[in-house]
C-alpha cells in the first residue's frame, strides 16, 4: 500500500475508535461513506428505525466529540494525515476539490471511498476547513489558516462578481491585477471551488459560456476557431476538437461539417474552409460578394479591384472570382476592364 494511503486509513481508523457505539459508527461510516456509499439521513433513519431529524442530531454530536478529541491530540493517528493534506494543499494554492486533492494525494485516479475518507479527516480537524457542496460551491478542502468555510465562501463570491461584471472570460493575470492575492494560483485554487465558473485553455468564465465551458457541437467548433483566430478547413477543425481538453471529444469529421453548415456563426470561404461571422465574414455565393462589393461602391470596378476585395472573404482560385464576373444577369461590363451591376 501507498505510504500516504496507509496514513490516511490509519487516521479513518484511528478516529472511528473514538466513537464507542456500534451505532454511531454505523452512522458516520454511511454519512460519510466510509465503507464506498455515501447514504442519506433517510436511509440511515430507515435502517436503524429512527428519524431523520435523529439521525441528523446524532452526526452533529459525534463530529463534535470527534472534534474535541483532535484539540487534545486523542487522535495521534491524525497528526500523520494532516501534514500530509496540508502539504499538498500548499502545493496547490491552499484550497482544493476534494476530488483534485484526493488525486494528488493518492497520485491517481481516486475512487468515491478514498476522497471521502480525506473529507471525514477535514470535517473534524482543526487545522482544515471544509467547503461543504451545494448549487454554488464544490465540495472542498483548505487550510484553516486561510480562512473558515463563510471567509473562502466569499472569496469565491467575489471571484465569480469581477467575472460577471467583465461580461466575457478574463485570464488569471486579469483576475490577478482586480485581486489582492499573494500568488496567482491561489486565484485558480479559489476560482475551482465556484460550480458557478469553468476554464478552459487559461482563461476563466462563467460556466454557462460556451466560450470556456461548451457543451455541444457547435461550441466546440466555436472555440477552436476562437482560438485559432483565421479560418480552418472543417477537417483542421476535426483535429483541433480531438486534440482538446473537451470533455467528450470523440465526434465525426461528418458530424463536424454537418454543423458548420447549419450554424449562422460560421462563414464558408472556401472549399470546405471556414471563418466566423464575428470576423466580418457574410454568408453567401462569390457572385453574391461581388454584387455587395459593387453595391458599396460609387462607380465601377476593374477586375483587378473585384478580385482583390473578394480575396479578403473569400479563399477561393482567381480563375472562379472571374468566371462569376461573367455573369451578365447580375453584372454589366462597362469597358474591357471595368464592372458595374446589371
């Protein structure tokens, strides 16, 4: 067994040796799901033939003797566990996930047991907080030192305010410089608790943004040409969403194109290449930019002016741009080298 996993177990069974009623065990072992299932006070209420609301009372008064144990160091196992979540958390800008930490910790993938097991240790040690999971917060660990659940709840808070006040994704710098931090990655480590923000590629939004956090297709689509910031063929735009950080990225070239088509915000310029409307491309045929290019303008063009303007939307061959030109119920050729509409 892992040096740190036998450490924490130590300390699991070190701290349930404190509680002397078979019963009570039982309660924080499910609570907590100490043995793999977390279980609800309904449940545990069930099983043991009493209510909810006993339950409830029953896990309050046991953290709470549990608590009083760590203060006069009855838990010696304890002191071994701590060290070990504070040292980590050091490293990683002193508040966590409970599930990041717990990767760290164990240095892999862990199961739902092995993170709740460090989220047991933290609820009743003195020197960490817990963040407990709602609608806005991750379940979290920090140190204690860094503030109590309210303090790191509002850090969070405003965090997620100068996000929504910036009305677009902002990197850690810009958090950095609206922000009185000691370092930047404790920015990140406090931004990771918000269920409210997502990041993606560096930069930190809010999670309803398809710009960091996207969920579909097109999104994704979205970002990498976002990100690329020229147009791509639609098969360049396959590659970029294989080799993300997406978290489903298995999609078809097919699949890809199929969306291109659809999505207003993507322009075609060329044979299977594409650009956002954003950039100032406009949807339509080359006769059609030739027609609103000469709409613009004055007077007539020479062919040399067409061409040149329909090459800054359009990456098509020369050759096609003048074979449009040809068409003489949208364009009237004024002398052998000038155009005007028909």
């Amino acid at each position: 067994m892992d040096k740190n996993a036998e450490i924490l177990k130590n300390a699991i069974a070190g701290s349930l040796k404190i509680i002397e009623q078979d019963r009570e065990k039982e309660i924080i072992s499910r609570r907590f799901g100490l043995s793999g299932t977390k279980e609800t006070l309904e449940q545990i209420g069930e099983m043991l033939s009493i209510t909810r609301e006993r339950v409830r009372q029953l896990e309050k008064a046991i953290l709470i003797r549990l608590q009083i144990s760590a203060e006069e160091n009855k838990i010696p196992e304890l002191t071994a566990a701590e060290k070990i979540l504070i040292r980590n958390l050091t490293e990683m800008g002193r508040i966590a996930k409970i599930s990041d930490l717990a990767d760290k910790v164990y240095g892999k993938a862990t199961t739902n047991k092995e993170r709740t097991g460090i989220y047991f240790i933290a609820t009743f040690s003195n020197n960490l907080t817990v963040i407990e999971e709602n609608d806005k917060y991750n379940a979290a660990v920090g140190i204690a030192e860094y503030g109590d659940e309210k303090t790191i709840r509002g850090k969070v808070d405003e965090i997620v305010s100068i996000v929504k006040e910036n009305k677009k994704p902002m990197t850690i710098e810009e958090l950095d410089n609206k922000l009185n931090y000691e370092h930047p990655d404790h920015i990140k480590a406090v931004a990771s608790i918000s269920k409210l923000l997502a990041s993606l590629n560096g930069i930190w939004g809010l999670a309803k943004w398809p710009s960091v956090n996207p969920k579909n297709i097109r999104d994704k689509i979205f970002v990498i040409l976002e990100a690329k910031k020229e147009p791509m063929h639609f098969s360049e735009i396959a590659k970029g969403i294989a080799d993300s950080k997406f978290k489903r990225k298995n999609v078809t070239i097919q699949a890809i194109h199929n969306e291109l088509i659809k999505d207003s915000r993507f322009v075609l310029i060329g044979r299977g290449i594409y650009a956002l409307s954003t950039w100032g491309y406009s949807k339509g045929t080359v006769s059609d930019i030739i027609k609103s290019i000469l709409e613009k303008s004055e007077k007539p063009l020479t062919r040399e002016e067409i061409v040149k303007q329909v090459l800054k939307t359009r990456k098509v061959k020369e050759t096609t741009i003048l074979l449009n030109l040809q068409n003489k119920k949208l364009f009237k050729k004024i002398d052998k080298n000038s155009y005007t509409l028909a």
